[in-house]
C-alpha cells in the first residue's frame, strides 16, 4: 500500500465525513448521552486510523484499522437504537448504517492488504 499520508486514504475522508454527517443529524438531540456516545463512536473511526498510520508500524497501523473498525461497529449499532426509539427516522438510520458498513468492509480489505505483507 502507497501512501504518504493518512488523509490520501479513501477510507478516512469517508469516515470523516461520516463523523460530520453523524453530528449534523444529532445536532439538536436532546438524549445527550447516546448522541455524546454515538459522536465520540463516529470520530474514533478516522481518529484510529489517523493515528494507526502515523504509527509507521504495520502491526501497530493493523491494531488501529480493528479498533476502528470496531468503533463502526459500535456506531451501528447506536443508529439501530436511535432509530428504534424514534431519534432519527428509519431512512436517515438506513442511510447512516449503508456508509457505515461500506467503512467497515473498507477497513477489513486495508486489513487484509496489509495482513498479506507481514
């Protein structure tokens, strides 16, 4: 994999602007504590990613990619809930969970690239 910085990584703009898109919708939530937790889930995801590639360790860059890929889905999971409980509407919720699972099967591809060079 060439790259010479994290932020050329198609994996982290998306996920960045998942993040965005994440607080943009729960601007105006009044359940502070599963929008907080449903934000900091969201900036983990390109925070890890971040911060496993400036690392420059393969290993140490893995370990990051599945925290942050565990952070997506953490992420998933909250938007279900939210959904449920009539936070957001099924569409936004089906909208939020399709780019995040793209993000996740994103970072297990950059996984597995990087799995096969160890």
């Amino acid at each position: 994999m060439a790259y010479r910085s994290f932020e050329e990584l198609d994996v982290w703009q998306n996920s960045c602007r998942l993040a965005v898109r994440v607080y943009e919708v729960f601007r105006d939530c009044r359940d502070c504590g599963l929008r907080d937790q449903m934000t900091r889930a969201a900036v983990s995801i390109p925070s890890n990613i971040a911060e496993g590639a400036e690392r420059n360790s393969n290993p140490d860059f893995k370990r990051y990619l599945h925290i942050a890929k565990g952070s997506a889905g953490e992420l998933r999971t909250q938007l279900y809930i939210a959904q449920h409980i009539g936070l957001i509407d099924q569409p936004t919720q089906a909208e939020l969970t399709t780019e995040t699972k793209q993000i996740a099967a994103m970072l297990h591809g950059l996984i597995k690239s990087l799995t096969t060079k160890t």
